[in-house]
C-alpha cells in the first residue's frame, strides 16, 4: 500500500489525463486539489466522474492547514496558468516556484505538461529538497479545513 503524499504541478491541457489516472488508479487515494482559477475544468470533470475530492486554498496550504494522513496515499495537485506554455521563462520560474513552495508537504513531484512544454529547458530539479519542514500543521492530522465533493 503506498503512504505519503505526491504533489502534481499539472498543465489544464492534460486534465483528461490527470482524471483518466487518479479515477483508474485501483489504489484508495485521498485528493486535494488547492484551489485557483486554473482548475474549474479538472474538478467539474472528478465529479463527472464520481472522483472524490477536497480543496484547500494556497495560503491555507501554506499556513499549515493542510495535514493529509502520512499512513494513506495523499494527492496535492496544483493546475497552473494554461496559457504558460507561450511564455517558456515565466512557465519555467512558475514551476521551479511552485515545486520549492510544494516540497514540505510532499513527498514526491510529478509534473505534466503538453508537449508545448516543451520550452521549460531544464526539469524542475533546481528546487530540489532541501529538508525543510512544512508549518505546524494547525488542524486536526488527517483533516483538511476545506471543500469536498461528493461521489
């Protein structure tokens, strides 16, 4: 049984993908999708789907407000800007940017990205782990002060 948490700094582009993997993954998951103009069409698709979900806003996640169960499989995904692609230095600091802020609370990375993306140039490995620790966490351990959808 996996444990732990897997960030995903995804593109809305691929959020067909991103719904055909975590609906079809047979592995029980807890997700959290932080909330942002960027993922409307991701969670109408979830529901769509019956995919349970939570949202919690980037400042609470920040704050220490998000603290997923470390015994369960926890998913954090952040949608970025779809238009990013078009403007390769600034899609490529988003990342590095949003992987740095992400890395307390996550165990792992995935990113994805349309081949447009392919302008990034470099992986977003200059953000790598750097021992930090995410805030206290300041709600109960395995909830999360947020939105969820229903299945």
């Amino acid at each position: 049984m996996t444990h732990g948490t897997l960030g995903i700094i995804a593109c809305p582009m691929l959020d067909d993908n991103l719904v055909f993997g975590l609906k079809n993954d047979a592995e029980e998951k807890y997700i959290t999708i932080i909330d942002n103009k960027n993922n409307g069409s991701l969670r109408r698709k979830l529901e769509k789907e019956l995919v349970p979900y939570e949202t919690i806003g980037y400042d609470d996640l920040l704050a220490g407000k998000y603290c997923p169960d470390p015994s369960k499989f926890n998913v954090l995904v952040l949608m970025v800007d779809l238009g990013l692609h078009s403007r390769p230095e600034e899609l490529k600091s988003t990342v590095e940017n949003s992987t740095r802020e992400m890395q307390p609370y996550a165990d792992a990375s995935a990113f994805t990205w349309a081949p447009a993306a392919t302008s990034i140039g470099t992986s977003p490995s200059g953000a790598p782990r750097t021992g930090s620790s995410p805030p206290p966490c300041s709600a109960t351990p395995g909830a999360i002060s947020a939105t969820t959808a229903s299945a």
